[in-house]
C-alpha cells in the first residue's frame, strides 16, 4: 500500500489515500471500465461523512457543556450529561477506528455553533447570553473526557 494506511487501523486516512491513488489512476487511465474520476469522489466522502460526525458530536458536547454551566434545573441537567456522554461515545467510537481524526477536529467552530444552539435551547436574553465566553473555555480532551465535567456539574 502506497501511503502505508490500513483501513483497519485508520479509516479516514485509508480513505484520502486510497482516493488520492484512485485520482492518479483516473490522471493516467483516463476513460477505462473503471470510472476512477468517481470512485476517488465517493472515497474521499467515505471519509468526510466521518469527519463531519465526528464534528457534529463535538458540537453537540459543547453545545451541552454550556447549558450545565448555566442552567440549574436539576432534569435538564441530567439530560444534558446524558447528551455529552453519548456524544462522546460517538466521537471515542469513530476516534478508535479513525485516530487521524482527532487532528481534524474544529473546537473554534464546534465552540461556536454549540455555543448559538446552547442560546437558542436556554432561550437567552442577548444580554444574558453575553455571560457565555465567547471564546471556547474547553480544551479538546476536556470535551472529550469521560470524567470531565464543568465545575459544580458532575453527575
């Protein structure tokens, strides 16, 4: 295997090579019974359908990190750990079978559509939503933390 990735150990790196390999075939072979031109494409989506679930989840961490941090319903509260602890589940899950993954992973931006979903949910004043920190006050392994919690919010 050219780049040295198996798709057992790294999917989603297995992915961009192999859809790299299938992009040179298509360069070199043009037209041919096999259409490499498209079959790189799909390769390369196996692969960003990963990447984008991945994302999603952290989204959805962060998105309920700051609604424990806010809101002091007790019920919520439960429902939101529940949602943090899947989450990362899902994203521990792809990470085991992708570890390049976890270098792709956005927190700037996962922070910051989390952080508007989280305002929306809590339906926040403008003014109340200014006590939200505009910057990400989560490190990456934080979020992803089986044990991490924010203060005054742990199970």
């Amino acid at each position: 295997m050219d780049g040295g990735w198996d798709y057992r150990t790294d999917y989603y790196a297995w992915t961009h090579e192999q859809g790299r390999l299938l992009s040179q075939e298509s360069e070199r072979h043009g037209a041919g019974p096999l259409d490499y031109r498209n079959l790189a494409w799909e390769v390369f989506n196996l692969g960003r359908a990963q990447k984008r679930a991945v994302q999603w989840a952290l989204t959805r961490i962060l998105e309920n990190l700051i609604k424990l941090m806010r809101d002091d319903d007790a019920a919520r509260r439960d429902r939101w750990r529940d949602k943090v602890t899947t989450s990362r589940y899902v994203i521990l899950g792809h990470l085991d079978q992708s570890p390049s993954l976890r270098g792709e992973l956005d927190l700037v931006r996962a922070y910051r559509d989390g952080r508007r979903m989280a305002r929306v949910d809590l339906q926040l004043a403008d003014t109340q939503a200014l006590s939200i920190p505009r910057e990400c006050p989560f490190t990456l392994d934080m979020a992803l933390g089986e044990d991490w919690w924010p203060e005054g919010s742990a199970p």
